[in-house]
C-alpha cells in the first residue's frame, strides 16, 4: 500500500488535485484526489495479496489431483509469490519480476501436468497387477515347453510374447515414474533455492539462469512422459488398464 501511495503517478494526481483547489478556493477536488489516492493504494495492495491466491485457482489439471498433492502446488505458489515481493524490493526490481514471472508460471504448470501423469504411472503400476504377469507368463511358458499341439503351441505362444511386452511396459513405466518424481522434487528445490538466494541476491542473472535450466529438463521430463503415455493408452485400449488410483 505504500508503495502505492509513493508512485509517481498518485503524486502527480494529487498536485494536481492541488492546483485544481487553489483555482476554484475550493476544498473538494483536494478531497476526492486524496480519496482516490487511497483507494488506488487498498486495491493494488488487494490485488498483489490475491495474485497468489488466484494463481492456483487459474491452473488447469488441478482436479485430478489429490489433497496432498494440491498442498504441494499451493506451497509453490506461496513461494513464487514471495520470491516476486523479494525481486520487487530490489532496485529496478520490477525488470526482474516481468522476465521471471512467466518461467515460475510454466514451472508451476510443469508440476502439475507431472503430478498428473505420476499417478497415471501409479495407477498402472499396481503391485498386483505387475505380479500376475509375471506368475500368468511363467505358468505359461511352462505350458508352452510341454505342448505337443502345434496350433495350441502357436497360440500360447503369441501370449507368451504379448505378457512378455506387458513386462517389459511395467519396467519402462517404473522408470518413468522414477525419473517424474526425481523432477517434481527438482522444480520444488530449484525454487526454494531462487527464494533463498533472492533474500541476498546479487547477480539476477543466476536466478534467471536457473530457471531456465530447470525448464529444460522439464521439457525433456514432459516429452519422456507423453511418450510413456502413448504406450499405456495402447494397454488401455487392449484392456489391460488396471483398476485403482495411488497418489505421490
């Protein structure tokens, strides 16, 4: 709010409103100048108090995810709005807040859309699941080793390849949801450490350098991802979509 009142533009209104009293050897436009000067004040100061709130509000994917994993979003969301008060307090601290607030932005919205598709990965990942495989392809193989009918054989044996692909899906997906949980606690740690370093910041470069590396390996993260998604919609459309959600 002082900020407000300090801008240059609120002084000017008021010099104005000044001059406007002395004309007319009137109190009322120094009074309604005043009055919006404090309005104006209250209003910005609303408005930075429910950015951050609003922030998480406007975010998209948000639904599917479940109350713990949406306190974690909110505690980003609380830092990135620290993070700019503290840029806002530097000199030409607003330069800095206008390069860096679009990449905390797309960081957030990267947490999300990973959260997301870590539960999928959890979801298809299912412990159960994963175990029936592997006892239906062994029990099946045995089958296939003392089958004398070859057109049996045959059959049993393009099950045998496809448990065999199944497998192989459960180990490429633990990997992804490996390397997803490892980023989503990378964009959590990067931006704490940008909170910490703005408190005695010295070259704003560095923050932004960070950023930006960090939005790399998301990206990568995110492509990894879209890719493993591929391969279990393919299992969904076959039938093999497991039931039940786990959550990080």
């Amino acid at each position: 709010m002082a900020r407000s009142l300090t801008a240059p533009a609120t002084w000017l209104s008021l010099v104005g409103a000044m001059a406007a009293s002395a004309v007319l050897d009137s109190p009322v436009p120094i009074g309604f100048g005043l009055g919006a000067a404090v309005l104006t004040a209250v209003y910005g100061a609303l408005s930075r108090r429910g950015a951050a709130r609003d922030g998480q509000a406007g975010r998209r994917g948000l639904e599917a995810l479940a109350p713990s994993q949406l306190a974690q979003v909110q505690a980003l969301e609380d830092l990135k709005a620290k993070l700019l008060a503290a840029y806002r307090a530097l000199p030409g601290g607003e330069v800095l807040v206008a390069s860096s607030e679009h990449r905390l932005d797309a960081l957030i919205d990267a947490f999300v859309r990973l959260l997301s598709s870590l539960n999928a990965y959890r979801t298809y990942l299912n412990a159960d699941d994963r175990q029936a495989v592997e006892v239906e392809l062994a029990a099946l193989q045995a089958e296939v080793a003392r089958e004398e009918n070859a057109k049996l054989r045959e059959v049993k044996e393009r099950r045998v390849d496809i448990l065999r692909q199944r497998r192989e899906r459960f180990h490429q997906a633990s990997e992804s949801r490996e390397l997803l949980s490892h980023q989503l606690a990378t964009i959590e740690d990067v931006l704490r450490l940008a909170f910490e370093q703005s408190i005695a910041i010295r070259d704003p470069e560095v923050v932004t350098r960070q950023l930006d590396a960090v939005a790399k390996d998301v990206a990568t993260t995110q492509a990894s991802a879209r890719e493993m998604q591929q391969f279990l919609e393919l299992d969904e459309a076959a039938g093999f979509r497991p039931e039940g959600v786990r959550v990080r």
